[in-house]
C-alpha cells in the first residue's frame, strides 16, 4: 500500500495538533483530494471533527488496545483508496502508556507507519530556543523522521523572523506559522472538547475557519511533497470479513444471520448524548451478519423494529441527565429488553444510562447501582479479563481498554463483575446480568473479533 501519509505532532498537549490536523485535512479536501482522517490514541472526540473536514469516517490507531501489529493494518483499511492520510498524535510526540515505554505513543505510530513527522510547536512563549527544543525532539530518536516545523501562536512579524531564523540555523524546515486566533477554537469541558453532534452548525464553522487559517499559514504544497516521501506499506489492509472468519465460509456476506435467515437487528445507541463509538465495531458487527441500525435515546421512544441486541457506547449523558430522563417511553423500552433476556452491551456512557439513576434524575434502572458526577478524573489504559460469561465474552477473554470519566457508580460492581482489572491496579469491575455487559472500559473490538461475533449469535438467538 502507498498512501502519501503525514503524522501531526507536538512536544505536549495543548500545542495545537487538532487545530493542525483538522484544518489540514480540510484544506486539503478542498483541493478535492480524498484525505483520510487518523487519530493515534483512544481519543472518541477529535475523530469526530476529522470527520466533519473530510466526509469519511474518523479512525483511531491505538497500539496498547489493538496491538502494534494492528496499527499499520487498520491505518490501510481506513485509508485504501485516499489520496493522502493524516493521522492526529496524542499528548506529547514520545507520550504514550505509563510505564510502558513507547507503547502507544505517537512516535510508535509514526514508526509503524513509516511516515514523517511534522511538529506543531506552541511558540507563545519562546524565540531561540525553540531551536534546541526542536532538536531534541529530532534526535531523541532517530528512528522517528521529523520533516517540519508548524509554529503555532506565534505573535507578530518579529517573533516570526526570530523563530525562523533559530529554525535555519538548526537546519529544521518552517513548514507553517499560525497566528494566535481564538475564534476558531472549539469549546471544551471535563472531557475535552464538545463533540461534533452536540454542535453541528458550529462544528462547521469552526472547521471551515480552521482551514482558512491553515491554508493561509501553511505551506501545502511542501507538507503534500513530504507526505509524498512515505514508503510503501508492506501489509495486508485489515478487514472484518477475514478478521472474523479467516477461513470464509459461503453464508458469511453480511446480510444473513449466523445459521442462516433474516439478519439479527442490532440497535446502537447515537445522537448528542451518545457519541463515542469505534467505526470498526459497526463493520465487524455487520461482517458477523448483523443489521446495525442507530436511535437516538434523547428523541425516539420506542427502539428499532425487531431489536434483538442493543448497543449503547460511550458519550455525555451526564450533560443530558434532564432529556433521557424526560423520556420515559425508551426507558421502559431499554429495561424490558434487558429483562427479557436482550444482549446488552453498554460501555461508560451506556453504564450510566442503565443505572437506577444519574445526579438523582431516573434512568433504566436495569441496573441496582447509582451514578453522579465526581471531581475526580479517572483516566488510564487497563488490562482486563472477562470475569463472568456474558453476550459479549466468555469468562476469562483478555482484552486491553481504557478509562476515561468524570463520574461515579455506585456500587461500582456487581455479584457478576464485567472485568477484573490487572494493571494498573487489581479490582473487578462492571456488571453482567442476563444478557446485559455494563462496564465503565472502552475497548477495541478489532483487538478481539470474537466479542462481535459472540454478541451476534447472542442477538440471533434471542430474536
């Protein structure tokens, strides 16, 4: 495979990566060339924005969850047949998992994709010496090809010429100079930034001036030549098909049930409260022979005709608490599926949503547990193993996940726990219950396809 390919990275977070990479991958699909959007790390937010600037699906590449061996693989799925890819880093360009050395960090993304590297460096508050900073990010490594500099913020002409000058002096190229422009940044709140489906007409607007900004700081015809210096990729692009069944068989097309008959309905839930999802898991679930079928538990009240498995990820519903509780309707709809037995798989967001009740406003009540709004971040890559057989995995399936909420519940498992963490520390976690998995862990279905297709034959055999 050889799509031209950049990786957008920074000494840290909050240097500027997604207002780079977002307006690149407009700017760049405005010259008509098809850009496939990549974001390094378990973030479900920022994809959403690459998405809006592209009109193609953002996709993560996460080497702790889905391994090394997946990133290259999954980064040739989403970009087949793209003109360019331009892939988002996370944190800093060395960050990865505590502990863990390179493990999921940017530099081992940009490493497995053989691409080069462009650093957004926050020149705010430094003239000189972003030379030796930029240095040192160029040779801490020197398997990582760092190809370019972005100044971002930088504050006036003068600043401009001492910044460039440092920059010739340690041989870097100046491939953009970003302006300070705070109109063109996108609100955030205790999760990060407030994701594309809450504020769509904004969104654009945003992503629209972003791509002025970029187009008018940045070189784009150097950034496409760099892109263009990517070798070829020497791996087979991932596919859910043969993810799933590695050895085809002939009633595995993605419109049939396992066993044969009608395709099982598999709800999932979407709209502004429930925006975190992993395009791959709608494919594998289609590839094991599902229908995937999206509601929105804020307006619709009844679920999709012929339900036979709910899927309800990651999102806000702790911002929508009044909404979801005001509709009664799906409630009652979601607590009787769940109590007849229905595949359920329900992830932070969706573990909310099931629980008696969150900051006092009534929920599911599947769930006997309890949700509030905390202080307290809990944040973090997790080891996890299956503890009880549930729709989604059988007692003792490992998978790697990750953390990442703002709230509380209450008990926080129970008498069959989803997931026994074993690094970073050791608990249990999670509820299974009937046909229900609820648990706070994101996970990567790629990771482990077999979670997609249990779930399927669990929702065929239920319908």
């Amino acid at each position: 495979m050889n799509v031209p390919r950049l990786v957008i990275a920074a000494p840290s977070s909050g240097s500027g990566k997604t207002t780079v990479a977002t307006g690149l991958m407009a700017a760049f699909s405005e010259r008509g060339l098809a850009v496939s959007p990549h974001k390094a790390g378990p973030d479900y937010i920022d994809p959403g924005y690459h998405a809006l600037a592209t009109g193609r699906p953002g996709r993560n590449l996460d080497a702790f969850m889905c391994g090394p061996e997946l990133v290259a693989p999954l980064f040739a799925h989403g970009a087949a047949g793209c003109d360019l890819a331009i892939v988002e880093g996370v944190m800093g360009l060395y960050d990865g998992a505590a502990g863990r050395g390179e493990l999921a960090s940017t530099a081992q993304v940009a490493k497995l994709l053989r691409a080069p590297v462009v650093l957004v460096v926050d020149a705010s508050s430094q003239s000189r010496s972003v030379a030796a900073l930029v240095h040192g990010f160029a040779s801490f490594d020197p398997q990582v090809r760092l190809g370019g500099v972005i100044l971002n913020k930088v504050g006036s002409d003068r600043h401009e010429a001492m910044l460039r000058e440092a920059l010739e002096e340690a041989g870097m190229p100046v491939l953009g100079v970003l302006r300070r422009a705070p109109q063109v940044a996108a609100p955030s709140r205790h999760l990060g930034l407030v994701p594309v489906a809450e504020r769509r007409s904004d969104a654009l607007s945003s992503v629209a001036a972003l791509a002025d900004q970029v187009r008018a700081g940045c070189d784009l015809e150097s950034l496409l030549a760099l892109a263009r210096t990517a070798p070829p990729l020497a791996c087979e692009a991932w596919s859910p098909e043969q993810a799933l069944f590695p050895h085809p068989a002939p009633s595995r097309n993605g419109g049939s049930a396992p066993g044969g008959g009608a395709a099982p309905v598999i709800a999932v839930a979407g709209g502004p409260a429930f925006t975190f999802s992993y395009a791959e898991h709608a494919e594998l679930l289609t590839a094991a022979g599902a229908e995937v079928v999206t509601f929105d538990p804020l307006r619709d009240e009844v679920l999709p005709g012929g339900t036979a498995g709910l899927v309800i990820g990651g999102g806000f519903p702790e911002v929508y608490a009044p909404e979801l509780a005001a509709n009664e309707p799906l409630r009652k709809a979601v607590a009787d599926f769940a109590a007849a037995g229905g595949p359920v798989a329900a992830e932070c967001a969706g573990l909310l949503y099931l629980a008696r009740s969150l900051d006092g406003k009534p929920m599911c009540g599947v769930l006997d547990a309890d949700a509030r709004m905390s202080e307290r971040l809990t944040l973090g890559y997790r080891d996890a193993v299956a503890v009880s057989d549930s729709a989604l995995a059988a007692a003792g399936t490992r998978l790697r996940g990750h953390e990442f909420h703002r709230t509380v519940v209450e008990p926080g498992a129970g008498a069959a726990p989803a997931w026994g963490f074993t690094r970073p520390e050791r608990r249990v976690e999670g509820f299974v219950r009937r046909g229900v998995h609820a648990s706070y862990l994101h996970t990567h279905w790629a990771a482990e396809p077999s979670v997609a297709r249990r779930f399927v034959e669990a929702a065929a055999a239920h319908r």
